[in-house]
C-alpha cells in the first residue's frame, strides 16, 4: 500500500496515510475520490494485452484501489471496461512536505 500523501510503501496505516504525513496535518479529508473508466474494444487477444498494460501502469503511477475489468462481445470484436477509484491530495491542502497553496 502506498500513502496517498507522499506515496511511501508501508503497511497498517490509518486510511492509507502515514504516520509521517499524519503529523504534517495529512487528513481523511484531505483526500480527494474520484470514480474513473477506460474502455478498450479490439480482438480477444490484444485487447486483453492492451488492458492489462494499462491496468499495471495506472497502479504504478497512480493511488487506485477497486479496479475492475468488465469484458463484453460488441459487433467491432472485444471491448472491455476497466473501472477504478482514483485517491488524489485536494488542491490547497498539506501534501506531506509541500507547503499548501493558497493562491487563487
């Protein structure tokens, strides 16, 4: 699990924070959810290999959880929906060692 903060690896964190960002003032409502999609239609095979390349990607970059794929037969061959919930710091907010931003 990475902090949604600063993105460290560790583990039995309090809502994914650490406890470094917690003391820097890093909240539950600090964070911002959003729920996300990405379809892929081509044949069987290579939309399946196109999927899972994104799939591994968005994890290494992003703070995702919740990732589901849905795999369905359209009339152009293959299409599959890949669905997730994506964890972003909220603008002007403390971000583990940055200091908020108040501009406007």
């Amino acid at each position: 699990m990475k902090c949604l903060s600063c993105k460290e690896h560790g583990k039995g964190w309090q809502y994914k924070i650490c406890p470094i960002c917690t003391s820097k003032g890093f909240t539950k409502d600090s964070i911002e959810k959003t729920h996300e999609s990405a379809v892929f239609i081509g044949t069987r095979f290579g939309v399946n290999v196109e999927a899972g390349r994104f799939v591994n990607k968005l994890k290494k970059e992003k703070n995702v959880s919740h990732v589901n794929m849905e795999f369905s037969s359209v009339p152009m061959g293959y299409q599959i929906e890949v669905k997730w919930i994506q964890y972003e710091p909220k603008p002007g907010e403390v971000n583990g060692d940055k200091k908020p931003n108040k501009s406007k």
